[in-house]
C-alpha cells in the first residue's frame, strides 16, 4: 500500500507539474508572470524528478543571462525587443477576436477588425 501512495503522489506530481510548466510556456511571449509560471512547474516537478531540477537549473542560468545580455545592449535593441512582445501581444489579441468584439460593441462595422478564426 505505501509503493501505491508513492507512485500516487508521484504520478500527481508529474501532472500538476506538467500542466503548470506548459501553462508558463504558453504565456511566455506575453508580458506577464511566464517565466515565474515556467519555473514554478519545474520546481514542483523537480520535488520527484532529478531531470527537472537540472532543467530548473539551466532555464534559470539562461533566463539570467538573456536578461543581462538584453540590458547590455543599446536602447534600440531593447526598444526592438520591447516593440516584437508588442507586436506578438496585439497579433493573439486579433487572433482571439479581441478587436472584432470592440468592433461589435462600438458598431463599428470593420469586418477588417474580425479575426479570420472567427468568421
């Protein structure tokens, strides 16, 4: 019975963790808490698994000198960078039909504004 309660937890773990760590992956390009959600994961998966507390390790080292480097650069740089999360936030916001509901309430009339998905 206690080899069952230990791959129980085990398997919940996987999955809780799992879940978490795709979710963080997803929201990544996003302003927002991603990263913190991705790490999150990763340390519950890491409380079971060895390969998670490895991978745990190098994301946080990759994710700090990616920071550092971006930093470093010249303003433009970082202006590009800044401008492409922009551009990624506003392209799911059209996708998801955000601006063909405001065009829906405003009255609009832009069928230009309605996402391809939607029609």
């Amino acid at each position: 019975m206690d080899k069952l309660k230990r791959q129980s937890k085990k398997v919940l773990i996987a999955i809780v963790g799992g879940l978490v760590t795709l979710i963080g992956l997803v929201l990544v390009p996003y302003p927002g808490p991603g990263w913190l959600i991705v790490f999150g994961g990763l340390a519950i998966l890491a409380s079971e698994f060895e390969f998670a507390a490895k991978v745990l390790r190098y994301a946080r080292e990759t994710y700090d000198e990616s920071i550092a480097w971006l930093k470093r650069q010249n303003i433009f740089i970082q202006i590009g960078a800044l401008a492409l999360t922009g551009v990624i936030v506003l392209v799911t916001v059209f996708l998801l039909n955000g601006f063909g509901i405001l065009n829906s309430i405003l009255s609009l009339n832009q069928d230009w504004l309605i996402s391809p998905l939607f029609r």
